[in-house]
C-alpha cells in the first residue's frame, strides 16, 4: 500500500478521497459506505465477511456489487454464500 491507496487485482482503492478505480481506468461510482464495505473486503481478499460484519458498515451491497462486476471486466468481482456471506476475488497477473 502506497500512503492512502490500496492496490488489490486491478483495483485501486483511494483512502482519503473514497474513491475506487481499476487499472483499466474504469472509475466505481459508489457511495462514502459502498467505499467502506469495498475497503474491508479488498482488505481480506478471498476471505469471507458475515452480512453482519457488513452490516456494521451499512452499505448497499447491490449497487456495490454491480459495480465491481461491471467495472471489473471479469478481473474482479464479490462471491457471496449463505452460509459464509461475501468474499472480494480478483484474477489478476499484475497491474498495466
């Protein structure tokens, strides 16, 4: 991690101004609690996070997941299981 950038797969997650972007440029528009939830799955990647854990964060998991697999190209994207709740996977050789 650079400073306030996390670098996950293709996905670039800035910090200080919430802002989430891949290495293809693709831009996530997602909200302040979206970023959150994002952030604490990027973080654990391949692990899965409780509903709960998420809930704690109150982000729209829809949109948020709509936008990973959208702007992810196939590279990224949130696996979700009952019984385990949701996990951030990347595919990913190294950055472009």
């Amino acid at each position: 991690m650079l400073d306030n950038i996390l670098l996950v797969g293709p996905l670039h997650l800035n910090r200080q101004t919430k802002q989430a972007v891949t290495s293809m440029g693709t831009k996530l528009y997602i909200d302040g609690n979206e970023f959150d939830a994002l952030d604490l799955l990027a973080t654990r990647e391949g692990e899965f996070v409780t509903y709960e854990q998420l809930c704690a964060i109150k982000p729209v998991l829809k949109n948020l997941i709509e936008q990973v697999e959208n702007a992810g190209l196939g590279f990224m994207w949130i696996e979700y299981k009952p019984e385990s709740g949701y996990a951030f996977h990347t595919r990913w050789a190294g950055n472009l």
